[in-house]
C-alpha cells in the first residue's frame, strides 16, 4: 500500500501548523470542494473544471492510490481543513517507471507559507525510497506563480505543447517541467 511512513508536520511562514498526510477516502468532500475552488480561479491553473470531479470520484481515485504501490495521494491539513494535496503516479511502462507524474494543489490563502514545498518534499522522500528518479509534471506557462515555485524547487523546463488542452473554451499550451530527485541520472 502506498502511504507515507508517517505524517509530516511543520510549522507554517504564520505560525500555523500544517499535518501532510496520506490522503483517506473521507477526505474526498474536502477535496473536491478545495479542487473545486481552486478551478474557479482566473487565469485557469488546473485541467480539471469546476464540478467535473465528484467527492465519489474522488474517494474512488484516493483509495485506489492507497492500494497500488505504484502512487501517493497526499493531504495538508492545518486547523482542521483541508488546504493542499498532491497526487504522484509513476509511469506504467516498464522502461519508464522510474519517472512519476505529479499534481499539486493549495487553496488561495494557504499559499506562500510552506505547504506546497513540505508536500513536494514527502512526495519526494516517498519516490526516492520507491525507485522513483524522475519527478514530472505539466503546467500551463500563463501560471507563473507555479511555474516560479517548482524552478525554486529545482525543476527544469523540458518542453513544451502547444494547445495540448481546451478549458473553457479555450486553447492552453502545457509547460512540461522535470526535477531528478537522486544525482545518478
């Protein structure tokens, strides 16, 4: 079963606590609600569009990932609610299996305090002790505020495609970035 070890715990830029967790199929309403807001905002920063992921479709996701080996499903917790996540699925072919592709999310108001790197460092501790070598992820380049954040945390631009996704009626162009999580690549 892919879960952490233990939970991570840290205290927040403001003095608050934040708990990362592996995320439980009761956190699926909090997280819909929290993805759900995080979709409304402008410009888009997420694929996923406001509603189109349920709190059924979210337990089912989190509690699949909590029965493959093969992927995390992270949760930051600080006063009682959810404010963060991170999912992280390593690639299904053999050949590629040492990468692993992740989302991250944290609520506006909950930004610029640490939950975003303290997520990204379990996650990271996790692949590494997994056979993970490879981080990876996708980004719209208009989300510079994300983009600011994995460069600071050691990711690289590897490409770019152009009108990869449409949401809301528009076409988005997908930065892909990358970070080697262990130095013998």
């Amino acid at each position: 079963m892919a879960r952490l070890l233990g939970d991570a715990k840290r205290k927040l830029a403001d003095g608050r606590d934040v708990r990362v967790r592996s995320a439980r199929p009761h956190d699926a309403r909090a997280l819909a609600s929290l993805l759900d807001d995080v979709a409304r905002e402008t410009p888009a920063t997420l694929l996923l569009a406001p509603g189109e992921a349920t709190a059924k479709s979210w337990r089912r996701r989190i509690a699949a990932a909590s029965l493959d080996y093969h992927s995390l499903f992270l949760v930051a917790i600080v006063g009682g609610n959810l404010v963060g996540n991170l999912s992280l699925e390593r690639d299904a072919h053999p050949n590629s299996a040492h990468a692993a592709c992740l989302g991250i999310s944290v609520a506006r108001g909950y930004r610029s305090l640490g939950i975003g790197a303290l997520l990204l460092e379990s996650a990271s501790e996790w692949a590494a002790s997994s056979g993970v070598t490879k981080l990876q992820l996708g980004v719209f380049p208009e989300n510079t505020r994300a983009t600011g954040f994995y460069e600071r945390h050691g990711f690289v631009r590897e490409g770019s495609r152009r009108a990869q996704y449409v949401r809301d009626g528009r076409y988005h162009d997908e930065t892909l970035m990358a970070r080697f999580i262990t130095s013998n690549v």
